[in-house]
C-alpha cells in the first residue's frame, strides 16, 4: 500500500464498457513499493522502497550496502513515472491522429464534475460527438448517468487507487473506440493531487472547483492548479448561500498559474455555460 496516495500496489482495475457489457480486469503487479513526490518547481518523482526492519539498527559494517541500495533506489526514482510517460505519449499521438481533443476533467469529490460533464454533453450533442472514459474508485454510478445522455461511455473502476493513469486510459480507448473529429472526456477519479501526477495522454488539464470548498483551494493544493490549462469554478448559484470569495480564488489561481483560463458556471442556471462551451467549441 502506498503510504503517500493510499494506491493499492497489487490491485486490480475493471474496465466496464456500459454500451456491451464487457468487462475487463487489468492487474497490477508491482515488485516494489513506491510513492510520488512532488518537488519545489512542480515536477513528480517516484521511487521505490526496500522493506526492512525498522527496529533494527543499520550497522557501520552495513553502511556500503546500505549506500548501494539508497543508489539504487534513486536509480529508480523516474522508472514508475517514465514508463506512464511514455504510454501516455503513445496515447497522445493516437488521439492526433484521430484529431481528438481529450480533456481530463479532475476534482475532488462533490465538485459537480458529473453534472456539468452530463449538461455539457446535452447541450452540445449535436454539436460536438462526445465520447467518455469514466474513473471512480467502484459502481458506475456515474457512467449510467452519462449513458442516459446517449453518448459512449467506458467505467473505469480504480479499486484502491485514487487516479487514472495512462495503462488505463489506454484500455479505455481501445473499447470506447472515438471517432475521428471527435471530443473525449476523461472524468478522473475524484482527488486533488495524484490525478496532476499523471499524464494521461490527454490535450488539456481541467480542474474544477466548487464554491462549496474553499477559495483557498489553488494555494492549498498548487501543482494541479500549475499543471491545468483551465479551470471551472462550479455551483455559482449558490453564492448567495455560502462564504466564498470569488474575487480571491481568482487571484490565488493566477498566483499559482499565472496562463489558466478561468469559467465561472452553474449547471443548474445555465450562467457561464456558453463561455465553457465556446472554448470547447474552439478547441476541439
């Protein structure tokens, strides 16, 4: 178990697409136990761990091989990310090819990504095609919610982890099979830090914000406010009804992120929504 995320080290993924049924388990073996650190500039390493003894004391005699194992250990540091990288790119080439702008949509739990991906998806079917890989640690819950709009939707079940990674969304392209010219949503799993960690492939980073949390948020959580394109500040409507400064959230997100693009939308009164779409009217 990763001390840092709390991702399961031998876990498995279920890959679910709701238009056939078919279900599909990915295993995750790994040989050592790892975690992720992001460092001062924004950039993540991981590295391994070599389980020991910790009552035990590491004797002078033992100081060499315990060098060598730190060695080795830095040596490993960019291996668990590098091979996520390099899938990731490979994905990002594949949805070049097809011309898809992938968007991955990350949050924390209860900021509305669903219902504003759903609303999004209505209003701009016959617009846009719209496709969608959905992660959640278990149900598809949330995949059956977007079914309902009559797009393709694949579930992607995480178990223990807190975050999609390349692997998975690979998995999930290949049975959500997105036509040329077409949009992909990647709702990820609902986390405000692990999910920045991992390149996905995707065109561009989301994040979304309600008012309901704190409009400390970018400051309290900076490197998936620095690694996003745009943010979304969520559930407007009901400003009224909560303390929230706009104006200074606003301004922690430039503080973090001088370049990102900021939406203020609500789902529920349409404010703000044509602005979001627009951009991906754009983009896409």
């Amino acid at each position: 178990m990763c001390v840092t995320c709390g991702c399961s080290d031998d876990g498995k993924v279920k890959v679910t697409d709701l238009g056939t049924g078919d279900i599909t388990v990915m295993n995750l073996h790994h040989n050592q136990h790892h975690h992720t650190h992001t460092l001062s500039d924004g950039s993540a390493i991981a590295h391994s761990h070599h389980h020991h003894n910790m009552s035990e004391p590491i004797h002078s005699e033992n100081a060499n091989i315990h060098a060598k194992v730190h060695s080795t250990t830095i040596s490993l540091e960019a291996d668990i990310l590098t091979k996520n990288n390099l899938l990731a790119a490979q994905n990002r080439g594949w949805l070049k090819g097809r011309n898809i702008l992938a968007v991955n949509l990350m949050s924390s739990p209860g900021s509305g990504k669903t219902t504003l991906l759903t609303r999004t998806i209505n209003d701009l079917k016959r617009k846009l095609e719209i496709s969608v890989i959905e992660g959640d640690q278990e149900t598809v819950n949330d995949a059956q919610k977007i079914q309902e709009t009559g797009c393709k939707v694949v579930q992607i079940n995480t178990g223990t982890g807190c975050h999609l990674d390349a692997a998975m969304v690979e998995k999930g392209l290949e049975k959500l099979d997105p036509s040329f010219n077409s949009v992909v949503m990647i709702e990820n799993v609902g986390n405000l830090v692990c999910p920045a960690l991992f390149d996905l492939g995707e065109t561009t980073k989301v994040v979304i914000l309600s008012v309901t949390e704190g409009e400390d948020k970018p400051i309290k959580y900076p490197h998936i406010f620095r690694s996003s394109q745009v943010m979304i500040l969520t559930k407007i409507d009901l400003l009224p009804y909560v303390q929230f400064d706009v104006q200074r959230c606003i301004e922690y997100a430039k503080q973090v992120n001088p370049q990102i693009t900021i939406f203020q939308v609500s789902a529920m009164n349409d404010a703000g929504l044509n602005d979001w779409y627009n951009w991906l009217m754009v983009n896409s």
